[in-house]
C-alpha cells in the first residue's frame, strides 16, 4: 500500500505546471512574465541524457470573449525552446531561436527554461478600454519533433505527457 502512494505521488509530481504568469505595459506593448514548474519523469530525464534533444512550445492566447458569438482572438503567440545533453563537455543546453545558453546542471536549465521574460505578445492598440480579455497560457513538449521511434512511446506512455493545463486569467487595459 506503501508503495503504490509512492508511486502515485511521484507521477503526480511529473509534469508542467503554470506558477505565475502576468502582461505588463512597456512602451505601448504588453509584455508577457511567467514561471513555470518542470518535472520530468525518468524517461525523459534518461532519454535527454542519452542525447535526444526535446522541443518544448509555450502558446499565448489573447481572447475577448463574447456572450453573442464565438470569442474574438486578439492575440496568438508561439516561442520554441530546444533543450539537449551534449555528452562531451557534459553540459545542458537551452537554445531560443538564434540564442543558446549552457548549463552544468538539469536543475539550472529547467529554472531557466521555467522562467519567460520581456516577450512582446500585443500592442496596446489593440485592446479596447470598455472590454475585459481573457489571456491564456501554456506550456507542452512538442511530441511530434522527437525521433520517430520515440514518438510511438510518447503517445502511449504518460511518461512523455508534459503539457501543462491552459493558465487563465483576466485583462482589463
């Protein structure tokens, strides 16, 4: 009995989760901060120790909702983050577009890929001030961009389902 709370509250702990997340006006833009919690299961932690390189995707969504009709999307976001284990000089690496920043250390890149700062997702023109917006967020593993033989194991395995719930709160400009 023991061992099956164990197991239970390790897989709970597996995952991603939204910590915090606000938009911030800067120069007539709102500018998005987040944090997020990582936790990988083993096998992923044993896959990108061995060398698979994982893609994470965080996805924005600005909405106005309507009573009347469908709601209206004022905003979409995406940002791609590749994070991978180079063996040799025994460093993890978090690259970002045309950027990339090294690691000693699982713990360091997870905090580091777990924090969004200063992204530029609307311009306050966009928004009107009588209305309330609706802002969403989110964080997953981008199954699709791992080696075909892994991909099989993460759609049948919860160890490969990181994706965290849509993160939601309310903006009013």
């Amino acid at each position: 009995m023991l061992l099956l709370c164990m197991a239970t509250s390790v897989w709970a702990e597996t995952g991603i989760q939204v910590k915090a997340a606000e938009l911030d006006m800067v120069d007539e833009v709102y500018q998005l901060k987040a944090d997020f919690e990582l936790n990988f299961s083993q096998a992923v932690e044993e896959a990108l120790n061995k060398g698979v390189p994982l893609n994470f995707v965080v996805e924005f969504e600005l909405n106005r909702p309507r009573w009347y009709w469908l709601d209206e999307n004022i905003s979409s976001a995406q940002r791609q983050f590749r994070i991978s284990y180079h063996a040799l000089t025994k460093q993890y690496r978090l690259q970002h577009q045309e950027q990339q920043k090294s690691f000693a250390s699982l713990a360091e890149l997870k905090s580091e890929l777990g924090h969004i700062q200063e992204w530029r997702v609307v311009e306050r023109p966009q928004l009107r001030k009588r209305y309330s917006y609706e802002a969403r967020l989110r964080m997953k593993l981008d199954a699709s961009q791992l080696p075909k033989p892994l991909q099989v194991n993460a759609l049948a395995s919860k160890d490969w389902s990181l994706e965290s719930e849509w993160f939601t709160w309310t903006l009013t400009p």
